[in-house]
C-alpha cells in the first residue's frame, strides 16, 4: 500500500512515524517532508499548495491514500480535487474546511447551533471595527478572520493597542486578505485545552486530550506562536468535564453539520477556554494540531490506518479508541526569535546523543549538500518523552533538549511544569 502524507511539520513526522508501525506496512510518501522524515519515508519536493503537482504525482504513482496535514491544501480545496479523480484522500472538503479558513463561519456555526463561545462581532472595513471597540470591554481578542499560519489572533490588553492592531490587520494587511475580514471576541480567561476528534459526519470520537503553550517565552508571556509545547493526557479534564464537552460541545456540532448540510470527514481539533464550571470553544481547526499530535499518537494504541478508514468509510461508530496509561510531553525548540523575526539554515548538532526512548520529531528542518540538518522554519524540532508519570516524562524530554544545539535557539523550561 502507498501512502502519501501532505507536509513538512512535526505534525505530519508524527503521523509518518505513527503509520510506519502500521501492521499493514505502507510505503510512506511525503510531501514537501523534511530531514527527519528522509529516514521513514520518501520526501518528494512538492510544495503543499501546488495542488496540481500534486494530484499528478499521486496518479503517477499509484497512491493508495493521500492524507493532508496542514490547513492550507483542505482550504483550497485538495479533497475536492482528489476525490473527483477518484482518489482516496482523508481530510474535509473545501466547503466544511471554512471551519478554519473563516472565523467568521465558526462563529456563525457556534452561535447558530448554541455552542458556548465567547461573544464577537464580524467587520469588513475598518471604520466600523474601530467604532465596535467601544461595545468590549479590556482585554478583547482580534482575529484576522482567515489563515495566518497560528498568528493571526491579536490580545490587545487597551483601546489604543486594539485600535493598532485594527489598522495593522485591516489596513497594513500584516497577514494579507486574511485580514480583508476581522473577528472582534470578548477575551476569555481560563485554562485552554486542545482535543482532537475523527469526524466521519455521523460520528464524532474524541482522542485523549492534550494541554498546549501557546505563548512564547517561560510563563506565558511574549507573543502568541503555534506551539511552543504540550502534554498529554490533560490535568484538568477529568471525566465529568469530558462528559459535559461530548455533550455541549461535541454532539451539538454533529447535529450541526447535519442540519446546515455539511459534509466533514477528517479531523475536527476544538480549541477550549476552561473557567471553573465554564467552557466555551475558542476555536475549530480542521487537522491534527501541531505539538499536540506529537503527544497524542504517540500514546495512541490502536492502528492509525485503521482508524483513517473507518472514517472514510463512514463507520467511525465501530472504533474504540485506546490510550496508554503512560504521560508524554513534547517541547519545542525553536529559532531565535520566533514568532517575529528568525533566521535559517543554522546547523543543528547533538541529535545523535539524544537518548533512544526520546523521540525528535523534526518540525522545520532541512539537509544540506553535505547532509548536514539545517533549521529551515520557526518552530524546528519537537522533543518529545513517553514516562508512567508526567514529571518523568517531562524530565526525560527536557535530557533530550539539553543534547541538542544549535545557534540562536529557543525553547520555553516550564512545558508541563506545575
């Protein structure tokens, strides 16, 4: 069987990894990949947007299923495009992907089906947005209201960073046409949960849930990142959360998708705000989250491929998903300076003394001429630990970062640290 995976992340080096211990023994392809990838799977030097390319080599070469892990090919429109040719390709359609490609159409679907979720209001010229900060109080949230690769949610703790932020968006287009659209949102204050879930449009079945970090420096300061690490299982929802998630939150967007004639197959990853007995959807992503997937299928027991065609096949009611009792955390080690500015094509050295029960997942890496790996993105590498207990794990993550170096890098020391 050949499988080609659709990236270049942590995430999709998670997913290779995980489908490598398939019983079944696919032959793994991926696009663009990455230097740790090459050890797993073939990398094929496609970039994730070039669609065409893409369905062309898929068709060249047989593929069996192709499996899309970033957000950008689902928003425009891979699945569509495979499935017309015919090809098996796991993933949401263009129409459901809106669900991370507009906030405005989460929001809409949130409040819609009654999902909690923070109050917000939508503009489209600037004008109006700036004449709605008066109906928040401080701090409140903007979001771009398409992609802007994790970076397009502003805090702005006064009126007048708002107003700034307002014109950078809208204005100085900082994140281009994703910003032809604002979201303004009420701030909500509590602890975030991530959880991921395979959707087959009938069934929703959630995976263990993981804790993220988004923010960039030790104790959530500095600006928002797409990950600077996580853990799983979570600290805070036990099972009478879970009970109320599955059914405030979960069930309600079947029904959702079913009433408003939405056809979602893939993943469904629900960003969560927890506030005491409060909890309210802060955000849907349609893929795996990255870190979290790098915590999540590494204690996952069951095949993932299996589970990849029960939801293709529309009978995801059949699975029972099962978790070890072990913890795992993940840090992220990432350039100098991200999630602004950073810089590139720094060696990275140490990679061989990492102990052998630490997995590196490589998030943004590349191999030079010489087969150096270079760093080749902001987030660069995910170290990622499986202990009995979180602290163990924890500690075991962080020997594995303490091997490794390269120039100008940086990590958060206080990933799953209570």
């Amino acid at each position: 069987m050949k499988i080609l995976i659709i990236g270049s992340g942590g995430r999709e080096h998670a997913i290779a990894y995980k489908l490598s211990q398939s019983e079944s023994k696919p032959e793994l392809f991926v696009a663009p990949g990455n230097a740790g990838m090459s050890t797993i799977a073939t990398c094929v030097p496609l970039a994730v947007d070039n669609l065409e390319g893409l369905l062309s080599f898929a068709v060249l070469e047989k593929i069996d299923l192709t499996i899309v892990g970033p957000e950008l090919p689902l928003v425009l429109g891979i699945v569509d495009l495979f499935e017309a040719e015919g090809l098996k390709i796991f993933g949401p359609k263009r129409y459901a992907a809106q669900f991370e490609g507009s906030k405005d159409f989460t929001k809409a679907f949130l409040q819609r089906h009654h999902i909690p979720t923070a109050k917000s209001e939508t503009h489209v010229d600037l004008t109006s947005a700036l004449e709605a900060l008066s109906r928040f109080t401080y701090p409140l949230v903007i979001k771009a209201d398409g992609l802007a690769a994790g970076k397009g949610v502003i805090i702005a703790a006064t009126k007048s960073e708002a107003e700034t932020a307002l014109s950078e968006i809208m204005a100085q287009r900082i994140f281009g046409n994703s910003g032809s659209k604002v979201v303004i949102e009420a701030f909500l204050k509590g602890i975030e949960a991530s959880i991921l879930c395979f959707v087959d449009g009938e069934t929703i079945l959630p995976m263990s849930p993981a804790q993220d970090y988004k923010k960039a420096m030790d104790g959530d300061e500095g600006l928002n990142t797409g990950g600077m690490g996580t853990y799983s299982p979570s600290q805070i929802i036990d099972e009478t959360l879970m009970y109320r998630i599955q059914n405030e939150i979960l069930n309600p967007f079947i029904s959702g998708i079913k009433k408003d004639d939405i056809d979602f197959k893939g993943i469904l990853f629900v960003g969560i705000m927890i506030d005491g007995d409060e909890i309210n959807v802060l955000e849907y992503n349609v893929r795996m989250g990255d870190p979290e997937t790098e915590v999540t299928l590494c204690r996952m027991e069951n095949d993932l491929l299996e589970v990849i065609d029960a939801v293709l096949e529309k009978r995801l009611v059949e699975v029972k998903l099962r978790w070890s009792e072990q913890s795992a955390v993940c840090v992220i080690m990432a350039s100098g300076g991200y999630p602004a500015e950073y810089e590139k094509d720094k060696v990275i050295s140490g990679l061989e003394a990492v102990p052998e029960d630490v997995m590196v997942y490589h998030c943004g890496t590349k191999l030079d001429a010489e087969a150096n790996i270079l760093t080749n993105g902001g987030r660069v590498l995910g170290i990622t630990a499986k202990a009995d207990t979180l602290d163990a794990a924890r500690t075991l993550a962080y020997q594995g970062v303490s091997k490794i170096y390269f120039e100008k890098m940086s990590y958060r020391t206080d990933i799953a640290r209570f």
